[in-house]
C-alpha cells in the first residue's frame, strides 16, 4: 500500500536491510522493488572496480578513492564503511529529499551502515535482518557465486560469525527473515513494508473527505 492509496500525507521511511555476507539480501531487496513501484532504491558509492554486470548509478556509483574521501570530508556521507579494501557510502541528501516527500527507500546495507542510519534517522528507519538458515547453508551460498577466492570466502566466513550477533541487537534492528524459502522471505518483506506504513504514528491523524 503506498502513501497515496493509504490516503495520508507522511514523512517518507527508510527500510535498512542488512545480512550477514552470503545471506540473501540482495535478492529480496530486488523482489521488493519489482512488487512495490512506490519503493526506490537508495544507490551507494564504492571505491571497488564494477562486478561483471554490474551497471554505474543502478548498482553503485563507482568513484576513486580520491572521490570518495573528499566528499566523506564534506559530510556528504550517511553513513560509509571500509570493507574488504574498499570503501562504500550512502549519500545523505537523496535520504532527506526522500523523506521530506513521503518517498519510501529501500537501502541494502551492511550491518555498520545500518548501525549509523538508525542512530542518524531514529524512527524514520526501519532496520530488518536477513539471516541464512544455516552457517553451512550460508558458506554454499559464497561458493556458488563464484566471485571470491578461497581466501575471500574463509574471510567473510570468520566475518559472518561476529555478524550474526547483530540480529539481536534491537536497536538497530525492528525485524529478523530467515531467508530458508526465498519467496517466503520476500512475502515477510513485503508484509513490513504494508504494516510501517499503516503504523499509527506514521500516518497522523485520521480523515475523511
């Protein structure tokens, strides 16, 4: 249900979705796009070269490291991280513009981003965690995408473990997917952003024409 259907003026919502590495997010973050054309997606800053596939402003803006620190030095940074030698970002003024205008984001983020978006935007974000069904389910998942060597994958994999405590941490976090069943988990997703849309001290006073 989108704000307009919902019939209620609102400040927009930031939905930080976040996983351990391996664990599926990326996937129901696009599901949730493809089902919900109220939904847009908030693209991050990386220093690391494209992937195979990927495309420049709708996977990532792509920048030199020289880029990227002179605008974390301007505080144009909601949040940014350095991971595995590279560096990531979300820019803050597309966040604002959004929420100023009603317009619900999606941001897939790792578990430090989330972290910094709940402590900068409080009730305005929404933190859900994707978890794997399993850590043998999750280490198959890092080694049929063919991306890492096996050094990467023994690193994301001592990562994982610290990362998995997070899903406890209530602060950062309003919800927890078990990502066993894909489309399952993309239906529980699509079922928080319904219910923080219709929450009571989102959508004000009520109305009628």
């Amino acid at each position: 249900m989108s704000k307009a259907v919902a019939g209620q003026n609102r400040r927009g919502i930031l939905f930080v979705v976040s996983a351990p590495s391996g664990g599926g997010k990326t996937t129901l973050v696009k599901a949730a796009l493809d089902a919900d054309s109220d939904l847009i997606l908030s693209v991050s800053l990386t220093t690391r070269q494209p992937r195979v596939g990927e495309v420049e402003a709708r996977d990532y803006y792509f920048v030199s490291a020289d880029e990227f620190a002179r605008r974390r030095e301007a505080g144009e940074f909601a949040e940014s991280a350095d991971v595995f030698d590279h560096a990531y970002a979300t820019p803050r003024a597309p966040l604002e513009d959004a929420i100023a205008r009603g317009r619900d984001v999606l941001l897939d983020v790792d578990i430090q981003g989330a972290r910094a978006l709940k402590k900068l935007y409080g009730e305005d974000a929404v933190g859900i965690f994707v978890m794997p069904p399993s850590f043998a389910a999750l280490e198959s998942r890092l080694r049929a995408r063919g991306t890492d060597s096996d050094e990467q994958i023994e690193r994301r994999l001592q990562r994982v473990r610290t990362e998995m405590r997070a899903a406890a941490e209530t602060e950062v976090y309003d919800y927890r997917i078990i990502n066993e069943d894909r489309d399952q988990a993309a239906r529980e997703i699509r079922a928080i952003l319904t219910a923080e849309r219709l929450r009571l001290t989102r959508v004000g006073e009520p109305g009628l024409d």
